[in-house]
C-alpha cells in the first residue's frame, strides 16, 4: 500500500482535477478538504472523491472554472454563489470574512446557493473556532431519508457541524449526518461488494436490508428515528430553503456525474466566543476538563485529532489501486 506525505496527497488530487478541467485555484482548494477529511480518518470524504468529481466536472455537472461571487444583501449577511462550482472554495470564500465580521457584530451568517458536496463538515466549523469563534454549519445533500413513516425520500442525510474554541487546545467539533451512519459507508460497501449491518437502511420498498445496493435503490434509516427526520427537515429549510437552494428532492447525485448540476446549499452561522460572556471559553474548558476527566469519556474529535498527528508525521497509507485511478485520470 502505497503511503504519501500530505504534500504528495494533495498534489495528487490537484493535478487530476486541473487535467479533468478545474481551474487550479479550485483543485487546490478541494484538495486540501480531501486530503483533511482522508488524514481525519473520513475516507468516505477523502481521496475516494477525486475520481467522481473528475467526472462530473468533464460531464459539465460541476463548472471546474467557476468562481464563488458574495454579497452582503445586510451588514452581518454574506451571500455567496457557488455558480455550480465546487463547494469549497465558497467555503473559503465564507471563512475568509466571517470572523472580521463577528468579531465587529458578535454574530454573522453565511448562505451558499448553487453549491455541491461539502465533505467533512467539521473542517469549516473547526477553522472558525481556531479564530475565536463559535460556528453551525448546516448542509442539505440529495435525497436519502423519507420522512418518517414514509417511503420516498424527501431528505438528505444532511450534515450539521459545531465547533467551539478551547484555550490552550485544540476546538471541541461536532461533526455528524442525519442518517444513523453516513451514505459514503454504504457506497463503500457497495464498491467492495459488502453486506452492510442491518438498521442501517431501506430497500425501496421500505424493507430493512443489508444489501449495499439495494440500500442505495431504497433509503437511509434517519439517526434518532422520528427526530432525525425532524432535524432533517430543519436543516433542508436553513441550508436550501434560507439560501435559496435546491431541496433535496431536486438535487441530482453526488456520486455521479449523470443530470445536471445539484444546486444544494450551506448556512454558516458564526459568533464571537466572547461576546455575550468574555469568560465563555473558559467555561467550555471548564466542561470539557469535567468530560475528558472521566474514565472512558471522550470529547468529540479525539480520536480524529490522533490520526490526524500521526498522518502528518508517518503520512497516509493510500490504497494501490485508488492511487492508479487517481494518476489515470
């Protein structure tokens, strides 16, 4: 198994994008969220990735060229169009002004429309707790959950990510989807012929299954049954509804590079950690002491925190055959 410094990972994933029609300057920038997400230990959000969204932007589903506009229709509001580009730069665009404004306001937003994958949502929120803040990241994804007591999906799994600063230490993050596991674990089990557990989804006939991909044909079972849906449906009114997004019903796959582009969104919503208490970090370091203290507790994000140190030290063990498919691209 081949293994590559983050440097080596990185160029890797740019230099396939740009050869698939990227502008640069967006490949690098997707590059660096995969390469996070695979040292994080989120391969399903990591170099996996390269190859279906080469695809999607030779098929035109993704603009490989375009560039994320923002406005600021109110004086703590960012609007960005992510012109059906990739998501990550108008994150970037996103993070590169909310924490001036925060810190002028105490609080700012803001809304990506026209958007696509956002991979690891933790990484966003995590940078802004990194400069003081407190940030929510909600994404709405394409369809994968019914509502509950239904059979046609309505919801994605749609993630939601925290982040909170942490003197001395690095951020508590909150990083998870709606569905009881994520989609990329099934489109994991699919590629490699797998079963998958039982409760983890839906033929399309509403069965449980532990076929990858009849799970892929059917629909997700929701984290929290009843209330997942529920916080589904919040997050698909502030990430596409807000902003101006598509629905999940409306958006086309993330995983192929068939349709048109899926238009889904973000909200990021971000405040100053110290501007409604100044002491407000050192009481969440207070509560995370109270948790880490206790035999078998975690915080969220330790163990993603150790294999990210160890990738950066002994690099990442990359498959042989994911690597040639990355090169053949």
């Amino acid at each position: 198994m081949p293994n590559l410094t983050l440097s080596e990972a990185g160029a890797l994933a740019a230099d396939a994008l740009v050869r698939c029609g990227t502008a640069e300057a967006a490949a690098r920038s997707v590059a660096r969220a995969l390469v996070g997400a695979e040292a994080d230990g989120l391969k399903g959000h990591g170099l996996s990735r390269v190859a279906p969204y080469a695809a999607q932007v030779r098929a035109g589903k993704v603009v490989g060229d375009a560039v994320p506009l923002a406005s600021r229709p109110r004086p703590g509001l960012l609007a960005i169009d992510a012109a059906h580009g990739f998501a990550y730069p108008a994150i970037d665009l996103a993070l590169e002004a909310l924490p001036g404004l925060a810190r002028q306001q105490g609080v700012a937003a803001a809304g990506i429309r026209r958007s696509h994958h956002c991979g690891a949502a933790g990484r966003p929120v995590e940078r802004l707790a990194e400069q003081g803040c407190v940030a929510l990241l909600f994404a709405n994804t394409p369809a994968a959950m019914a509502p509950w007591g239904g059979r046609q999906a309505v919801f994605g799994t749609n993630p939601l990510a925290f982040a909170c600063p942490l003197p001395g230490g690095a951020p508590i993050v909150v990083d998870l989807a709606l569905s009881k596991v994520a989609r990329a674990n099934i489109v994991g089990a699919a590629r490699r012929g797998e079963p998958i557990p039982e409760g983890w989804a839906l033929d399309a006939d509403g069965r449980p299954t532990t076929d990858a991909g009849a799970a892929l044909d059917g629909t997700m079972v929701p984290l929290g049954d009843a209330k997942g849906t529920a916080l589904a449906l919040m997050v698909e009114l502030l990430a596409a509804g807000l902003v101006g997004a598509r629905f999940a019903g409306e958006a086309s796959s993330f995983l192929d590079a068939a349709g048109d582009p899926p238009g889904t969104g973000q909200l990021i919503l971000v405040l100053d950690a110290a501007a409604l208490s100044p002491d407000a970090p050192e009481r969440f370091a207070a509560l995370a002491g109270t948790i880490a203290a206790q035999d078998g507790a975690r915080l969220p994000g330790s163990r993603r925190l150790g294999l990210r140190r160890r990738a950066a030290e002994a690099g990442l063990d990359v498959a042989e055959a994911l690597v040639a498919e990355i090169r053949a691209l």
